[in-house]
C-alpha cells in the first residue's frame, strides 16, 4: 500500500504547477518525438541504400575468379562456368545467380560517341537477381539477343531515344581486332547506381560474347541470396562476396549513419536531462520546508528520494506519451506513404524511390533506457539533495 | 550527573541541555543549561518571548536538533545514544510534531494528512482510515475529510495537524507556537481542543506560546528567557 500513495502523493506533485509541468512534459515529448522519428529514417535510409545497392548492380552479392576484384581484367573468366552455376544455384539459400560478361567498349550514334561498361547478362537470369525491371524510366528488358539497355542519364547525354539504334564496338579478346555489333535500344535505367545510369550498356550475353570471341563464359556472378549465405558459399578458386564486402564505403556510411544518430540520441537526452533538472530544482526550492516538515514527522530519505523518483517518472512519461502521441502518427504516415526523395545522394548512391520510416526494436529500447537512466540520474542528483535538507533549517527559514 | 537515567515516567529529560550557535557575529547561547523532567500525561506550556530559545528547545527534545551539551532523554534513553535512523524512528513512532504554520502536505487530503503517518508506521489501510476519521471527529472536523488543506481555515488547518501529531497515538507531542497565526478565540478554542485529547488519551504535550492568555491557563507553565528557566515564576502542576 505504500507504493500506490508515493504514486498519488507525485502524481498530484507533479500537477501543482501545471503550466512548468507542461512545458517540461512538452519538451521531453519533442526530443522523443525528433529522436524516434530520426531512429525510422535512419533505419529506412539504410534499407532504401541496401535495397538501392542490392537491387541494381551489387545484388546481394558475387562471385568472381580470385583477383578479379583487386585487378579486373577481362582475361579472367570464371571455369567451368555450367557446372559453376550447378553448384551455386544448389545452394541453400540462393534464391537465383546471374552470369554477367564484363567488358570495356563503346557506343556511338552517328557522330555522338562514349566509353563504357559493356555488361552481358542473361535477360532471364538477371531478372531474377535485380530489380532493374522497377527503375525504367522508359521501354523494358530487350526481347532478345538484338536488344540493348542504357542509362537514361547516358542516353539523355547523348541524345538517344528507346527504339532508336545503336552501335557497340568492342576488342576481340584474342585478336585485338575491333568488332562492331548494330542493336536497338529497348529500355532506359534509373537505378540510383552511378555506373548503370550514366556509362553502361546492358546486352545480351550471347551477343557481347560473340563480340569478344569468348564462348560460355562470365567474369561475374551475382546472386540474390539471404545474407548468411555467403560464408557457407566456398567454391575452390573462386572469390564469394556480400555486397557489404564489395562497397565498403557502404557498410562505412551505415556505421556512420548509426554513430551519428547515436550522438543526436545523446545529445537530445541530454538536454531534456537539463530540463527535468530544472524543473525538479525549482519544485526542490519552492517546497524546502514542506520536505523539511515530511522528514521532521519521519519520513526516510529514501522514502523522500522514492517519491522524487515518482515525480521525475511521471514527469517523463508524460513527455514520452506526448512525443508517443506525436511520433506514431507521423511514423505511420512516413511508414506507408514515404518521404519522396528526388535522387538525393548518399555516398555515391542516388535515391529516386521514397524512404520509408522503419521503427526495429534496438534503438527504442536504447531510447526507453536513455530517458530511464537519464530520469533516474535526475532523480538521484535532486533526491541527494533533499537528504541533505535539515528540518530545522526549512522549518526556521520557510 | 550522566549515569542517572531519568525513570520511565518521565517522558522527557534534559539535563545541562546547551545548544550554542556560532554566528559570525559570536556564538549565540540559544539554550544555555537546561534542566528539565516532563512526566507522563503532563500539559506543559513552554513560555518565553521571541528568542528565548522555545523552538531551540522543542527541535532538541523532537530530535531534530542535537545539543552541544548536556544530554537530552526520550523515555528514558539518551538521544545522543541513537543512530540517525533510530531518530528518525522515534520521531515516526513516539513524538507527533505542530508547528506554527502551514505544516499540512498541501496535495493531501484532510483524511490522508491525518493517515501519512501511520502509513509510515506501515499500519494496514482499514485500521489506518478508522483511527483518523475517529480523530478528525473528535477535533470537530467530520465534514472536512476530503478537504485540500488551502480549503480550510487556520484554525481548522491546525486542528487536522494536531489530529495528525495525536492519531499514531505518540508518547509525547510537540507543538511549536500552534497558534501564532491564529486569532485568539481560535487560538483558546485550539487549546481546548488539545487539552481535551491531553485528558482523554493521556498524551504528553509540550506546546510553546508567547500569548499571555494561553499561559493563563496552563497547568504548568516552563519560562525561557535568554536560554535559560525562569525557576521563580514556574507555575507548579
Ligand atoms: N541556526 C541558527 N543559527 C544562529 N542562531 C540561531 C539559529 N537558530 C536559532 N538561533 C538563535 O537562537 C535564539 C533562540 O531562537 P529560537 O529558539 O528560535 O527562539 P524562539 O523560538 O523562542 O523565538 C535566537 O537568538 C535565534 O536568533
Ligand atoms: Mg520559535
């Protein structure tokens, strides 16, 4: 029975001086409001990038012949390709794998002419691994080996039209000599990946091939796979890699985005630290001498620091309903409709598609722990401080 | 002197009790050489003007002050003896406390103020709202209980205080000028009212005043002047 009335005796507390309460309780409810919000984007900002990356050309991942990736050279060709792909597309856990040829050429279009990335995929394959099929801007996947993709940013450059044709020369791998292969332009790409959008061409990879006077072959897989895949994925001779592993500068961003969001966490806290300080230290002085005459009939310190524990808890869950209040809505909002983003850039990446705000359990509970610890450090520096408070003394001077 | 511990019957004790002040100004002599016995069930009215010493005395024998000399006995036992907790435990079981003004929780009922202490006391809730609603009546306070105390009169704000130093049924109680604030029909009427639970529950008051009317009618009255008893004029009970 003893908790139920230091519960009503700070709950009634608490209510004294209404308008300083309010205040205090709005400000904890916008921190918590502004930090929650910040935790959803963070983390839908995060999965916009991995799905952007993912989508496009890392995948969830790839597979290349040792050294491929630390000195790409268009002689190292993944053997054995079929049986290669037997045994990857077996795994458990690969949902599909797509062979790409990798080469360096041009494209040209009457006098207009560009270097770039000749990428030879298998339509079907592909599809099954990205999601280039979502970002058109314009046209769709090739029909068949006659058909080729390019970025829209590379085709506006160049002033190339789907439907229109195109040239594409490339080096005969053994022979040197240049080949030239006329193909029609079926789809434009907007992708958000810089390499895809703006100096790539996506052909068939039957007809690059042929280009390269390679046959059956390809310098990369990439797989659509759950993440755990790729330790368990070890093929002799050949490099595996999540896409994680092969953008660092991603997986830098992230822990960065995490760091800095833990520092505004902080940084919020601490202010509304100071503000429940605050008011707690003018609600300790104007009552001196009412703590004075509770601890002269016998209440404990401890008892006296339990009910300004119970004020500091009431006064932050005010707030933190209020910032509930606030957030949820808005959350919900940002969560099914999205926060348009017109091709902003995080590191390299372009977003076009909305980012959607995603609350995980982990930096909630960071945040219910913060404003915890941060209301029972409040309640401690106050409580330590009406213990010291002498009866006499509040009696004499109140 | 020290080895001679007071009897029981003796509610309260100092002997030699001293408590010096030391001020900038020089050290104050707020209580300077206390010899005092208060027996069970007595009425003492604690009588001297402003700055006499009353409330030094009163907060030495509520232990919420200590003596720099002399020794004071609560019971029998010597206060300086007792741990803080111990202290704070007498205070919460064996002495009730009035003091001059607005000393009621003001977010508290009449009902609950009357009740903090028991609930301290850990007393179960039914025995807890029995006892103080059978105190409230007897000060004439039955309609008020679930009064906030600024809804009440000083007279009636100190009425639920005495009912609150009384309720826990305390050895001794401790009433600090009660009716400074108070006009002088409430102040005699407030008196009554705790003579009466003086007579009927046996309990030991020792209230301090500096209203001559008041003193009139103690049946033993202690002077203080300059910290020390006036012996000459202590009316004997
Ligand atoms: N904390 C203190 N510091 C210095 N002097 C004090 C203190 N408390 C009381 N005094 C002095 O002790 C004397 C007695 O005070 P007090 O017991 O309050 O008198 P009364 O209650 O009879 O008016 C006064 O001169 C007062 O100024
Ligand atoms: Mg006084």
């Amino acid at each position: 029975m003893k908790a139920p009335m230091t519960l009503k005796l700070a709950w009634r507390n608490v209510w004294r001086n209404p308008r300083r309460t309010l205040i205090t309780a709005s400000a904890i409810g916008l921190g918590f409001f502004m930090v929650f919000i910040l935790i959803g984007f963070t983390e839908g900002t995060q999965r916009r990038l991995e799905a952007t990356v993912t989508d496009a050309w890392l995948a969830s991942g790839q597979v290349h012949l040792k050294g491929y990736r630390e000195a790409p050279d268009v002689d190292l060709l993944i053997p054995d390709l079929a049986a290669t792909l037997k045994v990857i597309r077996a795994t458990p856990g690969v949902e599909a794998a797509s062979p790409r040829v990798l080469a360096s050429g041009m494209i040209s279009m009457g006098a207009r002419s560009s270097a770039v990335a000749l990428i030879g995929v298998d339509f079907s394959a592909e599809r099954a691994v990205t999601r280039w099929g979502e970002s058109f801007s314009g046209g769709d996947w090739p029909q068949g080996d006659g058909g080729v993709m390019i970025g829209e940013a590379l085709a506006a450059r160049m002033e190339l039209e789907v439907g229109g044709p195109l040239n594409v020369s490339m080096a005969d791998l053994k022979t040197g000599e240049a080949t030239s292969i006329k193909l029609k332009i079926s789809g434009l790409l907007v992708t958000g990946d810089p390499l895809l959008d703006r100096s790539a061409a996506i052909l068939s990879r039957a007809a690059l091939s042929q280009g390269l006077g390679i046959k059956d072959a390809a310098h990369q897989i990439a797989l659509r796979a759950a993440p755990s895949t790729f330790s368990a994925l070890k093929i002799e001779g050949l490099d595996v890699a999540d896409w994680r592993a092969l953008s660092p500068m991603l997986e830098k961003m992230s822990e960065l985005q995490a760091f800095s969001m833990l520092i505004t966490l902080g940084v919020v806290l601490f202010i509304l630290g100071l503000g429940i300080l605050n008011t707690l230290t003018m609600a300790l002085v104007e009552r001196f001498k009412e703590f004075g005459i509770l601890k002269a009939i016998g209440t404990t310190p401890a008892r006296l620091g339990g009910l300004i524990l119970a004020e500091a808890s009431v006064l932050s869950l005010v707030g933190v309903t209020l910032g509930l209040a606030l957030a949820l809505p808005v959350h919900w909002l940002l969560s099914t409709k999205g926060l348009p983003m017109p091709g902003t850039e995080y590191g390299g990446v372009i977003i076009h598609r909305p980012i959607y705000t995603i609350i995980t359990p982990a930096p909630v509970l960071y945040l219910a722990l913060g404003v915890t610890l941060l209301t029972l450090i409040v309640a401690g520096i106050i409580a330590a401080r009406a213990a010291l408070i002498r009866p006499v003394e509040a009696l004499r001077h109140g | 002197m020290a080895d001679q511990t007071p009897p029981k019957e003796i509610v309260v004790a100092l002997k030699g009790a001293h408590r010096h002040y030391t001020t900038p100004a020089g050290v104050v002599r707020a209580l300077d050489g206390v010899d005092l016995e208060i027996r069970q069930g007595e009425f003492a009215v604690l009588a001297g003007p402003s700055g006499s010493g009353k409330s030094t005395m009163l907060n030495l024998i509520g232990a919420l002050d200590q003596p720099t000399g002399g020794e004071v006995y609560i019971d029998g036992v010597a206060l300086s003896s007792q741990s803080k907790q111990a202290l704070a435990a007498l205070r919460r079981d064996r002495i009730g406390f009035v003091f001059q003004s607005y000393n009621l929780i003001p977010v508290l009922t009449v009902l609950e103020n009357v009740e903090y202490v028991m609930l301290l006391q850990g007393v179960p809730e039914a025995t807890r709202h029995q006892r103080a609603k059978a105190i409230l009546a007897e000060l004439g306070l039955e309609g008020m209980l679930n009064r906030r105390p600024v809804e009440l009169s000083g007279g009636q704000q100190q009425r639920v205080a005495v009912a609150r130093a009384v309720v826990s049924k305390p050895a001794l109680v401790l009433a600090d000028e009660p009716t400074a604030n108070l006009d002088s029909q409430t102040s005699a009427a407030l008196m009554d009212a705790m003579m009466a639970l003086n007579q009927t529950h046996a309990t030991t008051f020792i209230c301090s005043t500096h209203d001559p009317d008041l003193m009139a009618r103690a049946s033993r009255l202690i002077k203080l002047r300059d910290g020390k008893l006036d012996d000459r004029e202590e009316a004997q009970g």
